[in-house]
C-alpha cells in the first residue's frame, strides 16, 4: 500500500521509517535538504533507531521502501493514508496553536488526491479535527496523537506504549479507516510487543479508536500531566535548596510511595523542549469558559522556577564579585534539554540565561551542535577547553562527565544524574 507522510522531522521521520518496512512510504518535506539525507540513507536528526535502519537500508541489509520528496504529486497522488506531521507552534498573540502547515499539508494532499485518509499526528487544539473536517467540508480527516520522545523517536514507535486513534463515533467509514491506521502502526512495532503483558492484564499494545476530540484531549492531558510532574519535584527542589535541606533524600524517601513511584522525578531548570511548553500552554487555553486552577498552576510554576534559578545564578555571580572576581562570566554548558540530544527548542536553560543576561552578566555558551558565532547575541564557543577557563561559573541543566575537572564552578539541580 503506498502511504505518504508530510514532515520529515521527529514525528513524521519515525513513522515513515516504522511504515517502511511493511508499505511503500513517500515521505515529503518542504527542506530539500532533509530529502537529500533521508534519500542518501542519512538520519536529519539525532536518533540511535532511525540512524540505524536508514543506514541498514541504505547496505541493502533491511528492507524498507522509503522515498524522500518535495514533489507533493509525487508524495501524495495514489496514497491511501497521508500522515500528516508538520509543526504546530504556539502562537503567544492568539493564544493557540498555529496550525497552518498542518492545512498547507492537507491542501498539498487534497489538490493532487481526494481519496486519501489524511492522518493527522501533529498536536492540534481540543476540538481541531471536528472543525477541521467540517470547515473543510472534508471527511476524510482524522487524528492519530503521537507519543514519542525525541532522541528515542523510532525506539517509541517499536515499542508503543499505546496507539491511539481518533475519529468521530457516527461515521462508521472513518472508524473503519482509524481502525485500519491503528493496525498499520501495530505492524510496524517490534513482534515481540505483540505478546507483551500490560500492568493492566491485557496483552499486546492497547489499541483505542475514541472520538477525534477525545484523542486531541488525550494528547494534551498527557503531557500536561508529564509537565505536572516535573514542576512538582521541581517546586520539591525549589524549596529543599531554599531552607537547605537535601533534595535528593527528599525525593528518595517521597518516591518509594509506590503509588508515586522513583521515576520521572529529577530536578531541572524546568520542563522544556518543543512539546511540554507549548502543549500545556494549549490546553490552558482550551479552557477557556470552563473553571481550572491546576493547568495555569503548573505553567506559572515553570516560570516560577527558571526565576528562582537564574535567582541562585546570581546570587552565586555576586558571591564571586565580593571575593574579588571583578566582571565574572556565566558559562551555559550546552543549550540542549536532555544529554545526548542535538534539539535546544525551547530548552529551559534558554530562560535562565535569558533572565541572567538581563542583570549586565556576560554569558558565554557551549554548544558543539550549533554552528554559528553567536546565540542572542551570546558568544557560542565548540572549544571545552577555553570556555572551561575562561568562564568563573558553569551552569549546566544536565551534568555531563566532562565537567568533572571544574566541577567546583559548575551550577546544575541535576541530582540523579539521569534524563
Ligand atoms: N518532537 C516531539 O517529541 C513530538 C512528540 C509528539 C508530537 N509532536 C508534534 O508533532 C508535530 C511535529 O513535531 P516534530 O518534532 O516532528 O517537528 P519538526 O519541526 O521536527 O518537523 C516538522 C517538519 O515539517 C516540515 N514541514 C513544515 N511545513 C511543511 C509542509 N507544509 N509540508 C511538509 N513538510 C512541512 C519541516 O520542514 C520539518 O522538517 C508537532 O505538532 C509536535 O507538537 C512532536
């Protein structure tokens, strides 16, 4: 069956590669230089799985049958399922996703082929698929939320924690082709999940066809909940630094509650990355009319938090000015949310700096994956060694074993040590 997928980023390249190996995928993006790479067998972005089948693929040592194209006629015409993967940035003026590319993708789709079922897997906001689908006058639209993490992107899809799919209860053609998607993504994963045993008792990867409401809301709780979490054993820190107390025997000890469970719990600058931002601020705006306290909560104490650490950045700056150290600079050691990542889109340690730079600090960043001599107006630097001795404090949202050696001038809430 030939399938298209609009977007070669995180979420548009991990599905094209998993519905490779069973379809005859023609995934398009509107970067020519992203084609280029996937048709030479090469990953755009940083990810051990996709690397891997790519390269596999490339020595003829895996069978997958993907195309990279910019030609929407090329992409589009004959595909049964256009999955549809563009970015969906939050707009601060209107106060909502702009989901523009995602209505670029459809009318690409929908000018060179009718009868496709047009997968959407970008995040929309609540209620997006069913005003799609009837401003369009088109009801071949529905909606699959993707789950993934970036960096483990294709892992995620091997290994799905669940595949949701929605479209609207009454339309039973629809259903039938949500339920169809479903299945294609469940023989993409690894065989192996098929037998697997879920906490609930079942067996398999739990499969949900729900209404295309639903399933945008399922998204948005999701993360919002991952937001929640990781504001919480931040406020934890927060307060644990403030009255001197060990953060870290705080949380051991809260964490082995099971019903809390010692996982997802490490301290950070706050949640950051291109979802939790942007989905948490989405659904909060989905609210509107109906009564929360709990979603503005946890984006406000996001806020909350990059100000208190940029507070303890520079407190420690002044610390230095009065043992002599006349201008001292703060060095940010990589921009990137999680070790091991090449993506800083809207990484946290961005708002420390931010707020840093705003008091007169010179600041100096470490990032080997940026190629360009300035980051708002920041020098960037590739060389550790210089940016080591030239910096007085190191703030680091992940600490990194290269940091062993200055250890004493480096600044982190990164107590575990893990993502
Ligand atoms: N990154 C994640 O971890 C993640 C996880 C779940 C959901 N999502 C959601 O999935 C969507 C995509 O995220 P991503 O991280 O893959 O984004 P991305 O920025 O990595 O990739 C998007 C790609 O779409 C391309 N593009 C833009 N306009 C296009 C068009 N009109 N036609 C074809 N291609 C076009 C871009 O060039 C880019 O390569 C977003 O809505 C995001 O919220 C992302």
């Amino acid at each position: 069956m030939k399938v298209a997928v609009a977007g070669l980023g995180y979420v548009g390249l991990s599905v094209a590669v998993l519905l490779a190996q069973g379809n005859d995928v023609h995934a398009l993006d509107v970067v020519p230089g992203k084609v280029d790479a996937v048709n030479r067998g090469e990953s755009p972005i940083r990810d051990a799985e996709i690397e891997r089948f790519l390269a596999e693929a490339a020595s003829g040592g895996r069978r997958l049958s993907l195309v990279a194209t910019t030609d929407p006629e090329e992409a589009y015409a004959g595909a049964e399922y256009v999955v549809v993967a563009t970015p969906t940035n939050y707009d601060p003026e209107r106060n909502f996703f702009d989901t523009s590319a995602v209505e670029a993708a459809m009318d690409a789709v929908r000018a060179v082929n009718e009868d496709a079922w047009i997968v959407v897997k970008s995040t929309v906001p609540v209620g997006y698929t069913e005003r799609v689908r009837a401003e369009r006058g088109d009801e071949r639209i529905i909606f699959s939320p993707e789950f993934l993490r970036e960096g483990h992107a294709l892992y995620d899809n091997l290994h799905p924690s669940r595949i949701v799919v929605g479209a609207p209860k009454g339309d039973a053609e629809a259903v039938e082709a949500a339920g169809r998607f479903a299945a294609l993504l469940e023989e993409g994963a690894d065989p192996a999940e098929r037998s697997r045993q879920n906490p609930d008792g079942t067996v398999g990867i739990p499969k949900l066809v729900l209404g295309p409401t639903e399933a945008e809301a399922v998204k948005l709780f999701a993360n919002t909940y991952l937001a929640l979490r990781v504001a919480y054993f931040n406020e934890l820190d927060t307060y644990c630094e403030a009255r001197g107390l060990s953060t870290a025997d705080v949380i051991r000890g809260v964490c082995l509650e099971p019903r809390i469970g010692s996982h997802y719990n490490n301290p950070s600058f706050g949640y950051g990355g291109y979802c939790l931002p942007k989905d948490t601020k989405q659904l909060l705006a989905n609210y509107k009319d109906v009564p929360q306290s709990l979603i503005s909560a946890i984006v406000e104490s996001n806020r909350t938090r990059k100000d208190h650490v940029a507070d303890e950045v520079l407190r420690r700056v002044n610390e230095l000015v009065y043992r002599g150290v006349p201008a001292p600079t703060v060095g940010v050691y990589r921009l990137t949310m999680k070790s091991g990542s090449d993506n800083f889109r809207a990484s946290s340690v961005q708002g420390i700096m931010k707020r840093v730079k705003a008091k007169g600090v010179p600041v100096v960043v470490y990032e080997p994956t940026l190629d360009a001599p300035e980051f708002f107006g920041s020098e960037v630097t590739h060389d550790l060694a210089s940016f080591k001795s030239r910096c007085d404090l190191i703030v680091a949202n992940r600490w990194s074993d290269e940091l062993v050696d200055v250890a004493a001038k480096v600044y982190t809430r990164d107590l575990f040590r893990r993502d």
